[in-house]
C-alpha cells in the first residue's frame, strides 16, 4: 500500500474548541491571557473574586479553570473549595497561576508562578483539557464493557514510577551541572547529548520524558530542535525546556512559537528547576499512561479483529450512553458515517477488497483522537463518534478523511489491473440539544462554542486516587 499523504493523530488537534474559566482578582493582569487562549480555539470567560466570594460564576461548567490570583493566593484553598461545590459533582481540572509562592501544598491539578509567559500558560490549560478527556472516556467504556457486556477491565493501577528520562542538549557546561544537579534524588535520570547529531540520535533510538536544552550561547540548535520534534508524531507531545540567561534572552516569543514548553533561568533555584522540568515530564508520562489505557482497552466481545476497532455491538451500546450524557450536560455530539467503495468498476477479489478495507479503517483510526470512538459496522462501514464536537468540527475531519482515502492505492495480485484505489462518501449527524441558558456573563471565547467537561463521578481505574490531580504524581511543586 502506498500512501501519498501522511497519516497523523495531530491533525485532530486542530480542533480544539473549549471553554475556560478565568478566575481573577486581577482583571488587567489576567486579561493579556485572552489571546493566547483563544489562539488554542478555547473559548474564555472572567469572573472576579473579591476577597469574600466568587462574583457571577456562569451557570454552564467550562472545561477547565484557570486561578489567575496576584492579592488573594493565601485563599487559593478556599477559592477552588467555592468553585468545586458551585459546579458540582461535574469534575474539571484547575491551573493555578500565582504571583508568588507559597508554604503548604497547592490545590491544583498543576501550578504556575511568576514570572510565566502567557503562552506556556495557554498550552498547559490546553494540555490539561486534553488529559482529562481522554481519562474521561476512558472510565465510559469501562462502564459500558461492565454494564453492557457484563466484562470488568483491569488497566495497570499507576503511570510508571520508574525514574523519569531527561534528555540533555547542549554545552558541558556549569548550566549543565545545574541541572543535573538539581535532578538528583528527584527520580530522574540526565543523559547528555553534547551535539544536535547525538542527540537526534538518542531521540530515535529512546524515550525521555523531557528535553532541556542549553540556550545560554544562543538559539540554535535548540529551536529546531523543537521545531522538529512538533513535526513528529511520536515526539510531538515530549516537553521541551530552554535554559536560559534569563537577563540577556530576548526571544521568549520566538520560542513558544518553535514548540518550546518552559524557559528556565539557569541561575535558578535547584527547586525551581527540578519542578519545572518535572512537572512537564510527569503530564507527559500521564498523557502516555492514558494512550497506552486506550491501545490496550478491548475484548473479542467488542472488537472487530481485523481492524482492531469497536464492532457494532460494543459502538450501539456505547452511543447511547455518550448520547445520555451529552444531553445531560448540553454538550454536542456528532457522528460521522463513512462508507467505502472502490473508485473503479468492475469484480474484484473478495479477500483484495477485504484487505483494502481494513487497512483503510486502521487509517480513519489513525486520524481522529484517541478518545474519540470508532467502529466497524459492515464490511465496508465505519462511524466515529466525536463527543464534545459540532457538525462543523467534523466536517473538517472528515474532508481530511476522505483525501487520505483517495489517495491511497492498495497492491492487488494482476499487475496489469493497477492499483485498487477508494473513495470515502460521508455523512454527519449533530445531536440536537436542548434550548441553553442565558448566563450571566458574556463569552469572551467564541459565543457559539458550548461545551464542558464531563457531569457526574464515576469510579474510576485507579483505585486509590480519583480525578485526574489525584491520579498525577507531584514531583515537585510546578513553577
């Protein structure tokens, strides 16, 4: 099979579109975040906190939250208490970006301190989204597997606790010794990459769980580096770090552009180093933790075995309670038809068209999220359910769809007959919601956007620990 335009989950990223709280007792500092957010497609709204209460908190959960406090972060506790019991039992994560530290452990899911730059804080918020629907459907199917197929799921009870891979590039020099340093007895282990070949080289041949890189002497090879890695698939979502002089770096723009995740100062503390580089590899340990639930999820009851997508029985089932619960929770939800044929005329092989479906299937698998929910219906059907998304959403997915559908050619046994080729016809269908409420604050975000995370507590895989905060190791606290 020969495929002209490469498969790729990222694609799906693109789609994003989100609510996020801003909870602030600083309107004009946490305005500039506004942009950044929007710049992911979430959509954004701003209440105030006054000391005493929370002001004008909108009806409608929103995905996430982000605690922007520069006077009242000795309240963080009592803040997120407010928001938690407000908004209850639907779950969400919390960000916290604080003007300074504090004794005593933080309420968050993740925290930043000043100074941040607005765009580390957008795409933290935008990662946290992301791990907390995929959690989200995690815990569905196994409700489903148990309620409707009487099968019980065992996923491995913790994300990996073996030390944490930081991939070094750059100068042996005392910014080197810094980190390395402040590593220690941190559960990570350094290994050095001295040169962009060697380091290129230990990226290919193993994981890390982060990358920091020395920008001390200049730019290069660190923002291609970056750059790099956000073009590959299976590296596309590894935090990367800049150690920086922090008095003399000026491209701080630069580099959140080039995919960089944080700037560390290298005269900082060995606290705040090792937090910030352990946080990011944490989320991004969980992150594979959830993908690997996902990949190992699955029984002969439920799955269809040669494409190793939902069959139809499990996809029935499943719908109707995703169906249920984005009504509940007056999210959208679309599902996208996809029926296959052959682009030329004429009798074909049974087992040469067998194979050519599957392996298209297996590439409609391939482009959407992983918490999205696809499934063999007939030989040559498949629907994907996309929770949480409009018509409009899709339709881009599923134009993506059907060019790489296209444009791929299958071998067949006669030469002299060419390549099998295929064509993909579509179909969407948006479930309609019920009439939404007036809230008492207007959107900032895109007003048409309407969606939140999920409603009620479930039990989740994890026995000891609930909620994705609860699940995530805290190294150390996030700067």
């Amino acid at each position: 099979m020969t495929i002209s335009s490469p498969e790729t989950r990222d694609f799906a990223s693109l789609r994003i579109n989100r609510r996020v709280l801003i909870v602030t007792d600083d309107v004009d500092g946490s305005v500039g975040m506004v942009e950044h957010l929007r710049a992911l497609m979430l959509g954004v709204k701003i209440t105030t906190y006054d000391g005493d209460a929370l002001q004008n908190l909108p009806f409608e959960p929103p995905s996430a939250v982000l605690c922007f406090l520069s006077d009242y972060i000795e309240k963080a506790p009592e803040i997120v208490a407010q928001i938690r019991a407000h908004y209850a039992p639907r779950d969400f994560p919390i960000l916290g970006r604080l003007m300074r530290k504090t004794d005593g452990d933080h309420p968050f899911d993740s925290v930043l301190y000043a100074p941040v730059h607005p765009v580390q804080v957008a795409h933290r918020m935008a990662s946290l989204i992301r791990l907390g629907q995929m959690e989200a459907e995690i815990i569905r199917r196994m409700e489903t597997m148990r309620d409707s197929f009487g099968e019980s799921v065992t996923l491995s009870p913790d994300i990996n606790r073996a030390p944490f891979q930081i991939l070094f590039i750059g100068k042996a020099d005392p910014a080197y010794m810094a980190v390395v340093n402040a590593l220690q007895n941190k559960n990570a282990e350094v290994v050095a990459a001295f040169t962009s070949f060697s380091a290129f080289d230990y990226l290919h041949d193993r994981r890390f769980d982060a990358v920091v890189m020395n920008a001390r002497g200049g730019n290069e090879p660190a923002m291609t580096i970056s750059d790099t890695m956000r073009r590959n698939p299976r590296l596309t979502h590894v935090p990367t770090l800049l150690l920086i002089d922090e008095e003399r770096f000026q491209d701080e723009d630069m580099a959140y552009r080039h995919g960089v995740n944080d700037l560390i100062d290298s005269d900082a503390c060995a606290l705040e180093i090792s937090g910030r580089i352990l946080e990011l590899a944490n989320s991004y340990r969980l992150h594979e933790k959830l993908k690997s639930d996902f990949s190992d999820f699955g029984t002969p009851s439920c799955m269809d075995q040669q494409t190793a997508v939902f069959n139809k029985a499990f996809f029935t089932a499943h719908l109707k309670r995703v169906s249920q619960e984005c009504r509940e929770q007056r999210l959208p939800l679309s599902i996208l038809t996809i029926k296959l044929k052959p682009q030329a005329a004429g009798s074909l092989a049974a087992d040469v068209m067998d194979i050519a479906l599957s392996k298209c299937i297996r590439l409609v698998a391939g482009i959407v999220r992983m918490q999205d929910i696809v499934a063999r219906l007939d030989r040559d059907m498949v629907a994907v359910a996309f929770p949480e998304e409009r018509r409009g959403d899709v339709e881009i997915i599923a134009g993506r769809i059907r060019e790489l559908i296209a444009n791929a050619a299958f071998d067949t046994p006669h030469e002299a007959s060419g390549a099998l080729t295929l064509r993909a016809e579509t179909d969407i269908v948006e479930q309609v919601l019920p009439p939404q409420p007036t809230s008492v604050l207007a959107d900032i975000g895109s007003p048409r956007q309407r969606r939140n995370q999920r409603a009620r507590p479930r039990p989740v895989p994890h026995a000891d620990q609930s909620g994705l905060a609860r699940r995530a190791q805290h190294p150390e606290p996030s700067t």
